[in-house]
C-alpha cells in the first residue's frame, strides 16, 4: 500500500527529501510525475488515466505535505522500510487503508518509474 501523510503534519519538510521517487511534495506544489523518475512520453496512472510525464498535476493537499500515490513504492527496492515514516518525527506518515498492494506491485512501479 501507499504511504499517506494524515492532516497530524507538521509541514516539517523532513520528508519530502527522503524519498527516493520524488513523491511527496510541499502543500499546495504542483507535481509532476517526470520530477525525479526516468519515466518519459505517457504514463498511465492507477485510475486509468494517461498523462504526459511533464504535465503540471494539480496538488493533493493543500494544507499538508502530500505523497502522490501514483510514485509512491513504500521504498521497495531502495530501502528496508519507508524512509518518509522513519524520519518523520511526529509519526504522521502510515500506510494508506485504502490502497492495498502487494510487494510484487510496488516493485513493479520502481521498475517502471525508474527505466
């Protein structure tokens, strides 16, 4: 499952550079799923929708950090446990409830974000 970034935030910022996808992003950032991936050309997200790689995506929250759920892959193949919730020092990054994937899944969209 994704990581979430519950309304507990801090807007510390510890997070933000710790993770190896370019995932989470500052309150009210734009983001763009190009930003720190090898991903080029079109890109399909999880709700089937095709965007262009460099196209401006409007920002998930605008009151917290936020963790675009489309590049977030727990840390699989970079590290042991997600660095954003170990390094975040009021425990306000946990796993999303509502995005149950498996490792094989988080894995694949490392490869796929990193080519």
């Amino acid at each position: 499952m994704a990581i979430i970034i519950t309304d507990e935030c801090i807007n510390c910022g510890a997070c933000e550079p710790e993770c190896p996808n370019t995932a989470i992003y500052e309150a009210g950032a734009e983001w763009k799923l190009a930003d720190g991936t090898g991903v080029t050309g079109n890109y399909t997200l999880e709700s089937g929708e095709t965007v262009v790689v460099d196209s401006i995506q409007q920002p998930i929250s605008d009151e917290v950090y936020y963790i675009v759920p489309d590049k977030c892959t727990e840390c699989k193949g970079f590290h042991e446990e997600p660095q954003c919730a170990a390094v975040c020092p009021v425990d306000c990054c946990v796993p999303d409830p509502d995005r149950q994937e498996t490792e094989d899944v988080l894995l694949a969209r490392k490869a796929k974000l990193h080519i």
